[in-house]
C-alpha cells in the first residue's frame, strides 16, 4: 500500500481514515477504498508566518483507491462546443477572486464542504475544498510540496476551465469573448504553499472544474499523477458506490450508482420533460472522483427539478458487436425502481424506450397485510396473464381496470370459485412488445401497461393493492421471472455486455441477449431484484423460467453448484418464499430436463408429469409411467425433498391448451403428445364430443389426485381454443360469457369440488413426504398384481390406505373417512373392476366417475356402490371412498 509521506502522523492518519458525507475522492497511489461515514475529528491548521493559529474547522475528506483515468491533453480554447448542458444553463465564470490561507475567516463559513487531495505528476500535493457560502459555491485551490526549483521569484498560475457532458470539450466562460479556459495566479504565503480561492454562483452550477498548474517562468504543464487534469465537482459530489440504483439520503439528496466496468467514460443524462429528444443536463463523470472499482456514482441535491434520468457509456468495447455501438445512446438505469416511457427522437434516435423517474416509490399501507404463508403442499395454483384475464370486454369491467392490475382484483370471486389459494403471474417485467412478456427489459418494476392509464407510480400501487386483497382473501402471489435472457434491445446492451451478456462464441447461446447469470453483477441483480419484490411488494415466491440457463457458465457449461442458485437457495429473506424453477426455454419453446441443484429450497416445474400423463391417458404410455408421477415423482424429488416440491400441471401458456389437447393430433403437434379423439379439429359427431369431454375430466382429476402441487392453466376452465396453435400470441383473452356455457359451469364445479377434495383429504392428496409402502397398494382389474412391463396394458388402479382405519371423523359430516380407491383406464374398452375387500361395516361410495354425465359424475353424496364388479368404461377415470355403511 503507497502512502504520501506527509509531516505528521496526524495528517496521514486523516487521510487515510476521513470519508465525506458525500462520497470518496480521489486521494493517489493504491489506497484502499474506504467505507463512507466515517466520524472526523476537527483539525488546527496552523498559519505559517503568523504568531496565531487558525481556528478549527469541520471538514470532510473524501478518499479512494487510485484508478487510470483517461488522459487530458492541452485544453483546444478554440473548440467548438456541442453542449447538451448549455441549452438550459448559464455560462459559468468566476465572480471574485481572494487570497487563500488556511486562516480566511471565510473558511468558518462554509456549509458542506468536501475535499478533495491529489498527487502530481512531479511530487508534491494539490488540495481542492468545495463548500457553499452566501448562496454561492466557493473553491478553495491550495498546493504544497512542490519542487518547482531554487528561484524565490517562481509564481504559479491555474489553467482552468469548466464542463458538463464533455469532460474533453470546455464551455464558455464568458458571452461577449467566447473564451473557454482561464488563467488565475496562485499566491505564495510564508509556508512556501500557492493558494487561491474561485467563487461561482449556484445558479451555474452542476459543472466540473478542471484545470491544470503552469508555472510562469516555464512552459510546463503540471498534472496529476495520471498526468490528465486535476478534476472537481461543483453543484453537486462525488456520491457513493452503494446501493446501485438511484437512492436517497435524509437530506433529501440524490445519489446515483451505476456499474460498468469497461465504460471509458459515463455520462450522467437529467431530463426535466420526458418527451424531450436531448437531456437538460449531461455529466460526464470523473473517473477519478466518481468511480469506485465498478461503479460509477454522483449525488444531486433534491432542489433541482429534473423528472428523468439515464446514462450514455463510452467505449465501442461495451457491446459485444462494436459496429453496432452507439455512443449517443442513452441507456435506462437497470436498477430504477419507477421507469417512465419517453418519446424516441425520430430523428437521432437517441432516446431509449425508457427513463428512470426521479422520484421516490409510493408510500404504501402495508399494515394490515397478513401474507398466507401456504405450506407448499396445500397449494392450489392458477395461471394467470394478467392482461389477457381481464381485457375482454366480456369481463364487463371498466375500460380503465380491464388488463390490469385492477381488474385482477374485481375478479378475485372467480378464483375463490375454483378453490385456488395462489395465483402465478406471468412476467409482468416490462418487456419487448414485439416478442411478448418472456423478453424483458427490466427487472425492477411492474410494467406500465398494468397500471390505470398506463402509470408507473400507479401500476406500482394497484399491484401492491392486487397482492394485499389477494392476502386478505388466503391467496398467494407468484410472480414469473426471467432473468436468463432479456430483449434483444431496450435492456442492458451497451452498459457493459462482456459483464452482462454471454458473449462467448462457444457458448451456443444467443449472446446477443442472454445473460451471463453467474457473474458476479448479474447475480447481484438478481438477488438485489428478488430481495426488491419480496420487500416492496410482499411477493410469495418466484417460478424462473428458462431455469436451466441459471447453471450455466461464461463459457456455457453447466455448473454442479452454480451460485446465482445457490444464493438464492441460502438468502435467509426468502425464507418463507417458494423458490420454483421452470426449464421451459421461451425462445425455443421447448422444455429442457437436467438434475436441478435445489439444497432442498428449490421447486420444480415438472415437465415429466405433464408429458407422461399425456402419453399414458392418449393410450401409449407405461403403467410404471403413470405411478411414478401419482405417487410425487420420487425419481426427481426423493434426494432431500419430497412430492410438495413438484409443481404438476398438464397446460400452460404455450403449446395446446386443454381443449386443443383432446382435439387436434396432427403431424406438427408430434412433441405435443395429444390425441384427437377420433377427428381432427372441430367437430359435431357425439360420440367425438362425448370422448373429448372425458378426456379432458380425466386430465384434471389426475392433475388433482397425485401428489405434488396442481397448476391450473387460465382459460381451461371454459374450453378456450388456440385453434390448435401452439404459438404463446395465439392465446386470446379469457372469455368470461364462456363460463356461463354447459361445458364451463360443469368444468368448474368439477375443478371446484377436486379442489375440495384435496382439502378434505389432504391426509392422503396433500402430503410433504412420499407415501409409505404400507399406505398404498396397486391393482389390476381383477386385484392381481398390475402388468407394469406390458405395454399393452392401459389399466391401473391404487388404494390408498388411511393409517387408523376408522378413526378420524371429517370435519364436513359425521361419516368416518377410510381408504380411497383410485382407477384408470386408458383403453378403447370397458374394463370390469373387482374392488378391494372394506372393513366390516363400510361400504365403498362412489365420489368421481368421468364417465357419467353431469351432474353425477362428480358428488360427495352418492349411494354406496353394492354391486361388483364395478364396470368401468373406456378412457374413463374413478374413485371411491370408503365409509360407515348405513344400512
């Protein structure tokens, strides 16, 4: 570690340890980077040549690790100037100039000072004090140490100029001679230190101050030890490294901290009217005074009345095609917490889609906000767009709720209907129009488009209201995310993409937008944004779609414990936050299967389950298959978790949906494993319809008896048709006059009773762990073992068996709940069922036949079944339950 030599322990001990309420500053050599806030004790600077020392003051020294910086070469007074900041700003320009010793009286009355030391090219130290007096921003310019030769006639002059988003292009000084750069004595006093003081009016000021030392008898130029220009913010500091993001401090100041690693320059971008093409005011920030390791970072005073912000980054080395770098971009703020849309400049093109706003989130009543924190097991979920739930006009709600947020909410009865207890949200990041909700460009806030009138700030409160009536009614709020890809343009590109992005050729990704999950600024902003919507909105977990992207590395070989997941895994705030990972890849609209690592936190989509009831229930799957994914998917959940920890479903948001299932088989729908039933497409033959209707009975009450976790898919309910499409644009919006349809009343109420019956046996349907051998047996038709290895057989039947036969009395009527026996029948043929022997005294009583018409194929009040065998029709599914027989 390099220390300047000073003349006292004192001095190099404040130097190292004295922070700035304001942010680090640049202090030479390899200095550690200091933690800010740090408490500093007043100093006695002593007057040299006076008999009196000065009076103490408070100062704050700001210190940080020595960087490289980009070169400053003489200053071109006769440049011309392509300022941005000039539009709305007056020319700055000095309006006193005094002698400066440590002993000015005016040093007592600076307000909030920060200090600034440097090292020279040529040894010795510059120290710049910036602090307000009298409505004005004063500089205080002293230098020491410095070898400039034996002559006592040496004097030293200031080259100094002023910018803002050109830190290599000065502003004008004055309006009548143009000039862009000045020359100010320093005066020497009896200690042999040249000081001078600059004054400016706050009215002009943010703007750097930069300048260089010229002694008089000779032509060179004195910099600092980087050998560019010795370089201060005026108006506005140095700021801090943490949080990322825009933040604000008590004082109401504003601190921005933006990472890039291998930005040559950034520029800090403040609009005060979002559907202007060109900033207010452009910073470019000092490398030296606003960077720390990674992060670029300022702080603004909360008086200024700009609305937006964003970021331009220099370097063609940003983006992973450097033809297609544009320097004039201006880059969205990854971690902005309200973003607003602007107005793109048809023009130059400069203007992202998106701003940050500058302005803090919404206060929002959380109080009496009681989160239902569901064990996994008893779950229920339904998936839900939440634009597409409401936006039909069938859903008779007002124009400004429909598709939102809001209108999710004067829904809420249709999910109590269904008997769900939490409801998955599709991504709700802002995302690229044109490719849909799974391209995203953000990962901090609710998209617009779900808020009334298309607000930030009211998209962000009527989801957190969503979320809080949800709880209110005992059902959890899932949220979607992506986090391996973004879109291909609008999100990240060109802040630092070989940071961000795959940008390895032999990855076989799309490094265009998939990011690098595992480095280290990608998982921050993971974490940083789970830990965002768990805190903020009260979020109860996350499905990652495209999870198997998380394993992967720069070089896209999969990790055995890759940390972006184990973080999560191991992040106490997600204690109680169902954690789900979803291998389904949106851009190549396919599932992926791998060994998830889960620490026994992660949940999984399982992608198994829903392939492999399709086959069996289409007639060409094995009964070993099916038995596998009734009893939880032991072969994927057994190491350490247990059947909770499988979300089951049979449809989702692409691919078929449920009725587009059991209608249409054709060649292109090969990997879809559906079946027709018979005839392709639409049809008005009964004994098509009659099959199609069983079909899809018998997908649900699979999905509602196995153990695991069920997934409704929103629109099955009510029998909407993608045409057989399998494309995700394909799907329309939910048709509420569908509910009011034959096929929609009995789907629902038969959606509502399994629901039920997961609740009232969950002793059975609900468990945690895997069953024991002794609880379940498996059946033939005629009570011989099943045929696992045949694969021509299409029947299976299980008993599920209670551990105290006879001893539990349900909380819904006064009959014992004894065992239940399941069937399947997958055939083209009815099967005779021999049904297992009860105890003496109950009697076997048919709950679900999906053979029967409705209403009676569902029931909790049917008649003991007497007869045997039981005849079980083709593609047909039962269960029976036993209880206390009344004679």
């Amino acid at each position: 570690m390099h220390l300047f030599c000073y003349s006292s322990f004192l001095l190099i001990w404040v130097s190292l340890l004295s922070v700035g309420k304001q942010g680090f500053l640049g202090f030479g050599g390899d200095m550690t980077t200091l933690s800010p806030l740090l408490a500093i004790t007043p100093l006695c600077f002593c007057n040299c040549g006076s008999v009196e020392s000065s009076k103490s003051i408070h100062y704050v020294c700001k210190t940080k690790k020595s960087r490289p910086t980009r070169r400053f070469g003489r200053m071109d007074v006769g440049k011309d100037s392509r300022l941005l900041f000039a539009r709305s700003r007056v020319a700055a320009q000095p309006t006193e100039q005094m002698m400066f010793t440590s002993s000015n009286p005016l040093v007592d009355q600076l307000k909030e000072v920060s200090t600034y030391r440097f090292r020279t090219e040529i040894g010795g130290h510059v120290k710049i004090s910036v602090g307000k007096i009298n409505g004005k921003y004063a500089v205080y310019v002293e230098v020491s140490s410095l070898e400039l030769g034996a002559s006592d006639s040496i004097s030293l002059m200031l080259i100094w100029g002023i910018y803002t988003s050109d830190s290599s292009c000065f502003m004008p000084l004055d309006s009548s001679s143009h000039a862009r750069t000045r020359e100010t004595p320093l005066l020497q006093n009896s200690c042999a230190r040249f000081a001078t003081e600059l004054e400016f009016e706050a009215k002009q000021t943010p703007f750097y101050l930069s300048f260089f030392l010229k002694p008089t008898s000779s032509v060179v130029e004195i910099r600092n030890h980087n050998k560019s220009n010795f370089c201060v913010p005026i108006g506005f500091d140095s700021g801090y490294p943490t949080p990322l993001g825009l933040s604000f401090s008590t004082d109401g100041s504003m601190n921005f901290a933006f990472f890039s690693r291998n930005a040559a320059g950034c520029v800090l971008c403040l609009y005060d009217d979002s559907t202007s093409g060109k900033p207010a005011l452009e910073l470019d920030l000092d490398p030296y005074v606003n960077r720390s390791g990674d992060i670029w970072h300022a702080s603004l005073e909360g008086a200024w009345t700009f609305l937006s912000y964003g970021y331009r980054c220099k370097g063609a080395a940003l983006q992973s095609d450097a033809d297609k770098f544009d320097a004039g971009r201006v880059l969205l703020d990854p971690y902005s917490k309200i973003i607003i849309n602007s107005v793109t400049d048809n023009v130059s093109g400069l203007l992202p889609k998106y701003l940050g706003r500058l302005c803090k989130e919404p206060v929002f009543d959380w109080s009496d906000d009681v989160p239902p924190h569901l064990e996994m097991e008893k779950l229920v979920v339904y998936r839900v767009n939440v634009m597409r739930f409401t936006k039909d006009n069938s859903s008779q709600i007002s124009s400004d709720a429909a598709g939102t947020f809001a209108g999710l909410i004067e829904k809420l009865s249709h999910f109590k209907n269904l008997g769900v207890n939490a409801v998955l949200l599709e991504s709700i990041f802002p995302f690229d129009e044109q490719k849909g909700p799974y391209f995203p460009c953000h990962f901090f806030s609710p998209s617009n488009v779900y808020g009334p009138s298309n607000g930030s700030v009211a998209a962000i409160s009527s989801m957190k209201e969503m979320v809080k009536r949800l709880h209110a009614n005992g059902i959890e709020v899932l949220l979607e995310v992506v986090f391996t890809h973004t879109a291909e343009a609008g999100a990240l590109q060109g802040i630092d993409d070989s940071s961000y992005y795959c940008t390895s050729i032999t990855t076989g990704l799309d490094s265009q937008n998939a990011l690098n999950c595992n480095h280290p600024i990608v998982q921050r902003v993971i974490l940083d944004s789970l830990q965002h919507w768990v805190t903020e909105f009260h979020i109860d977990g996350f499905c990652f779609i495209n999870a198997l992207s998380l394993l992967r590395s720069f070089g896209g070989e999969y990790l055995s414990r890759p940390p972006v997941v184990e973080a999560i895994a191991f992040d106490p705030l997600f204690s109680k936050t169902k954690i789900i990972a979803d291998c389904w890849d949106p851009k190549e609209l396919e599932a992926k299967e791998t060994a998830f690592p889960h620490w026994k936190k992660w949940a999984e989509m399982n992608t198994k389950f829903c392939y492999d009831i399709r086959n069996f229930l289409r007639g060409e799957g094995l009964l070993s298959d099916l038995a596998t994914r009734l009893c939880g998917s032991g072969d994927i959940f057994s190491s350490g978790r247990g059947p909770a920890f499988s979300f089951n479903f049979i449809t989702r948001n692409f691919g078929l949906p449920l009725v587009d299932l059991v209608s249409f088989s054709g060649d292109e729908l090969a990997s879809e494993l559906s079946w027709n039933c018979g005839e392709e497409g639409p049809t008005n033959k009964t004994t098509i319809l009659e099959r199609r209707l069983k079909q899809i009975r018998n997908y649900l009450f699979v999905l509602f008896v196995s153990l695991g976790v069920p997934v409704l898919n929103m629109g099955d309910e009510c029998g909407q048709s993608s045409g057989g499409s399998t494309s995700y644009g394909s799907r329309k919006p939910f048709d509420w006059n569908a509910l009011s349809t034959g096929f929609g009343i009995q789907t629902t109420q038969f959606i509502s009773f399994l629901s039920s019956l997961r609740m009232r046996r969950s002793d059975l349907l609900q468990k945690r762990n895997f069953l024991k051998e002794e609880n379940i047996d498996w059946h033939g038709s005629d009570q011989n073992p099943p045929r696992w290895e045949d694969p021509s057989c299409k029947f299976l039947a299980m008993t599920l068996k209670v551990d105290n036969p006879g001893s539990g009395l349900s909380s819904e009527s006064s009959h014992v709940e004894g065992d239940m026996f399941i069937a399947f029948n997958a055939a083209g043929r009815s099967e005779s069922v021999t049904l297992p022997e009860v105890p003496e005294g109950m009697a076997w009583h048919r709950l679900v036949d999906t053979a029967l018409p409705f209403p009676g194929f569902f029931s909790n009040d049917s008649e003991p079944v007497i007869r045997q065998p039981y005849e079980m029709k083709s593609h047909s599914c039962i269960l029976l339950e036993a209880n206390i027989h009344d004679d």
